[in-house]
C-alpha cells in the first residue's frame, strides 16, 4: 500500500507567492506542513499568497480545520486565495457552515 503523504512546493516573485499541495492533507499528513510553515511562508507585505490545490487527492476535517487556519492567519497579513479548490474541500465548508466566509478565498 503506497503511503500517504503531504508534499508542498513554494514558488514566488516579486507580486505573488505561490503554495501548491499536492497527496493528502489529512490528520495523518498534516503535522510537517504546520511545523515547517514558517520556513517557507513569509510573504512580503506587497505579495499575494495563493493556495494552489489542484493536486490534492483527499481532505479531512483536520485538513480542512489547518487550511482554513492558514487562510485566516495570512489573510491578517496580506490577500490570499485558493486556487482549484477540489469539491471535497467545498463540501466541508458547507458542513461547518463556512461557505460564506470560505468563498471569499475561492478564485
């Protein structure tokens, strides 16, 4: 059975900081990403930060839970956005009644 895991790859220019996740971001999957986010996150005031999904194969409410933290916490900093957010990660919006303020991300 292959293993489930979270990859991330970081790439950035003078207006945009971008953040593509790729595998799992599940209870299982998630710990690294929050640990080492720093290291890779620290956009300039004058950049925009994208959450590039297109690569995520599943999401769980703890993957959600951390996405949604993310978003808000650098959302306090500068613009971010989601972009190819999978209808899986829509659908839990809506369970915690969160679509409202979660569409205000979606690109």
């Amino acid at each position: 059975m292959p293993q489930k895991k979270l990859q991330w790859d970081v790439q950035q220019n003078n207006e945009s900081l971008f953040v593509k996740l790729s595998g799992e971001l599940t209870r299982d999957t998630l710990l690294p990403l929050w640990e080492q986010r720093a290291s890779f996150l620290s956009p300039k005031t004058t950049q925009r930060l994208y959450w590039d999904l297109k690569e995520i194969t599943r999401v769980d409410s703890a993957g959600f839970t951390l996405l949604a933290e993310l978003l808000n916490h650098y959302h306090k900093i500068i613009p971010n956005s989601l972009i190819h957010t999978p209808d899986s990660v829509r659908t839990l919006a809506e369970l915690y009644d969160l679509n409202d303020w979660f569409e205000q991300f979606i690109i």
